[in-house]
C-alpha cells in the first residue's frame, strides 16, 4: 500500500503543476501573441519550427498541427539547421524557436543565421531574459514554475506549456482563415472525420453484390438470393427495377414463426413495401443515422424509384464511420 500512495501521490502533483502551468499560459495571450498570428496569417511563406532535445519533439508536433489546419509549415531541427538543413529558410518564411532556456548552444549558434537570412524570427521561451528572447522579433512566453517530475529536472511542464501555446496558435489561425470542418475533411481524407464530410452512398454499394427478385419469385428463390448475395435482404422489384419492396431474412424468421403455409407464397406476399432507402448521393454518414434510427442493418440504394442497390451496417463500420 505504500507504493500505491506515493504513485499516487506523485501522479496526482504532476497534473497538478502541469494543470496549473497550462492556467498560467492566459497571461501569454497578449500583444505579442496577437502579433505573431496576424504576421503568420499575413506571412508570404512557411512557417519553420525548430527546437533541441524535447522541444523539437514538440516543435515537430506543432508542425503537424499547423499542416492540418491550413497553416504551411515545416520542422527544422535546431541541430542539423546548422549542419546544412538552413538551406530550407526562406527570407519570407517565419521561424518559430522553441526553447525553455533560451539559451542552448545550438541556438545561440543558429539564431545569428536566421537573423542574417532576414527572416521572421519568434521564440517561444521561457526565460524572457534569454540570449532568444532578446534576439526575437516576438515573444511567445511560457512561464514555467516547476516541471512537474519529483526533480524538477525533466522536460515536463516545460513541454506541455509550448504544446498547449502551440495548439492555441493554430487554432487563432484557423479562426482567422475561417478554416471549417470541409476544409479539415480536405486535409484528413483518410480519417473517420474526413469520411464523415466527403464519403457517399455511390462510394460504397456498388462493392457490394445487387440481391434482386421479382414479385412472383418463389419463397425458394427468396432465400437463395438473400443467402447468396450476403446482404441478409433482398429487394422485390418490377421489369423495370422499379422498387417494390424489401425481404429481409428478419422477415423471413418471423413468417416461419407464424407457422404460416409456405408452398406457395411469392416475393410480394412476403415483402415489407415501402422500405427505407436512400439515394446514391447523399453523405454516407447520413445512411448511418438512418440505420441507426430504425434499427435496421440494410438501406435500399434507389434513384427515385429505380432499385440501384443496397449498403450494409458492415460497409460503414469497415470505413470506420462506427
């Protein structure tokens, strides 16, 4: 049990010294801040992050972050930029420094190269008093008390602050750019998000086989087009593919229930008419409410009243939409 407490205990003070660090970041959402936004919204290039040690680990983060919120941007690592990775800064571009010291050799090395590149240069540090600080267009400060690690030595607090400042950069330029869920789905094509703005109906029934019977068709038939077509239904539909109806292999128990005589039942006597469908074009996660609020697996594809072809539950959860 003593171990138990002092995990706990310890666990429970790290989150505290990082929830209160992130609580301190408020004051850093001032004039300098709001400058750096509007010179990045109004840069002409890319934006460059760049850091030693964790904070390049964070920097890489923020990059990402930044690419998919429609700010252009890329990771230099402080270390290799002065190994020939400079070639990558361009005058116009802005270059965003993190450092919590302010003061690593590798960043006193490369700060003079950027400066002399004549690009824009902004430090996220935490010591305003540092060699960074001093040589940077802007500031981004993130005051640091304590990291939050029993020593007070490992890059903890320190990192979550240049995180935390780093999402609320992008997320005022997202603002800014008026940058909305289609143009997110734009950049995460293959995300579960993505595939809830772009991915259709069209996109997906034709994978799957077409169960079809007409309305005289034996019960026989019936089954035998429900078992191998795999979709557990099948529609009724007329010469024409006109859509009569729906037998679902639900139907199909529930009659055997009733113990009703079977020799002679057709397709139209055992179908459900009117079943839900959907139309080719419309959003597949549209499909998904729909299934969801009638508690069905299939939804009958149609174009108007032309029988196209059918999803399933399963198409949905394969694309990751459930």
């Amino acid at each position: 049990m003593k171990n138990e407490a002092l995990i706990a205990k310890t666990a429970l003070r790290s989150l505290e010294i990082e929830a209160a660090t992130i609580e301190g970041l408020k004051a850093s959402i001032d004039d300098s801040f709001l400058a750096v936004v509007n010179r990045i919204f109004c840069c002409s290039g890319r934006v460059i992050v760049t850091g030693i040690g964790k904070s390049a680990l964070i920097a890489q983060k923020i990059v990402a972050t930044l690419n998919s919120t429609g700010t252009p941007a890329l990771f230099m690592h402080a270390a290799d930029a002065i190994h020939g990775d400079l070639g990558m800064v361009q005058a116009d571009d802005l270059v965003l420094c993190l450092s919590k010291s302010g003061a690593t050799a590798e960043i006193k090395v490369l700060v003079p190269f950027v400066r002399q590149l004549g690009s824009c240069l902004v430090g996220m540090v935490s010591n305003r008093d540092s060699y960074l600080a001093r040589q940077a267009d802007y500031i981004l400060h993130t005051p640091i008390d304590q990291e939050a690690d029993p020593n007070n030595l490992a890059p903890t607090a320190s990192t979550t602050a240049q995180m935390a400042l780093g999402d609320a950069l992008a997320a005022a330029l997202l603002a800014l750019r008026g940058f909305g869920a289609k143009d997110f789905a734009q950049f995460h094509p293959g995300g579960a998000l993505g595939k809830q703005l772009y991915l259709r109906i069209r996109d997906l029934y034709p994978q799957n086989e077409r169960p079809a019977v007409g309305p005289d068709a034996s019960l026989r038939q019936a089954i035998l087009e429900i078992t191998s077509k795999r979709l557990g239904a099948t529609a009724v539909v007329d010469e024409n593919d006109g859509l009569l109806g729906i037998i679902t292999d639900g139907d199909l128990r529930r009659m055997l229930e009733r113990g009703e005589d079977t020799s002679r039942l057709r397709a139209a006597e055992i179908m459900s008419p009117q079943p839900k469908t959907i139309g080719p074009d419309a959003l597949a996660v549209r499909g998904l409410a729909t299934l969801r609020e009638y508690s069905i697996t299939q939804l009958v594809v149609a174009d108007e009243a032309r029988y196209l072809g059918m999803i399933h539950l399963h198409d949905l959860i394969r694309e990751g939409l459930l």
